[in-house]
C-alpha cells in the first residue's frame, strides 16, 4: 500500500463575467479552489474570501483529506 502524501494540492481558478445590464463592466474577480487529492471545491464571489480561505486551508479538509459536501 502506497503511505498517504505528505502534501495537499490546489488548483485555484479565477475570472470575472460582465454584466449583462452593462455590457461594458467588467464584474468582481470570482474564484474556485479545488482540492486535487479529494476532488472538493469551494467556490467565492469574492477574492477576499479566497484568499481568507487559503491562508487555513486544513480547516475545511479534515485530517482524513475525505471527500465532503461543497461549501459555497
């Protein structure tokens, strides 16, 4: 049996939609962060929020890195 990694990946996504009341603006920076070793993602309609959630990530994963039901 393969030992369990000694490290947690992520794979962080971000981009901004227009508005469709005005095509001209461009929207706040939206974000995803997926977490490779068990398929998670949390998603945020903000960078602040992205970035509070990537200071603790361990957190939100558990100990056991299981699977669990999204957060948004």
């Amino acid at each position: 049996m393969k030992p369990a990694p000694t490290y947690i990946s992520f794979l962080v996504r971000m981009w901004r939609e227009k508005s469709t009341e005005q095509p001209e603006r461009v929207g706040d920076w939206q974000g995803e962060v997926e977490h490779i070793q068990s398929g998670r993602r949390w998603k945020f309609s903000n960078m602040e929020a992205l970035t509070r959630f990537l200071c603790n990530p361990l957190s939100r994963i558990g100990p056991a890195e299981e699977p669990k039901e999204d957060q948004s």
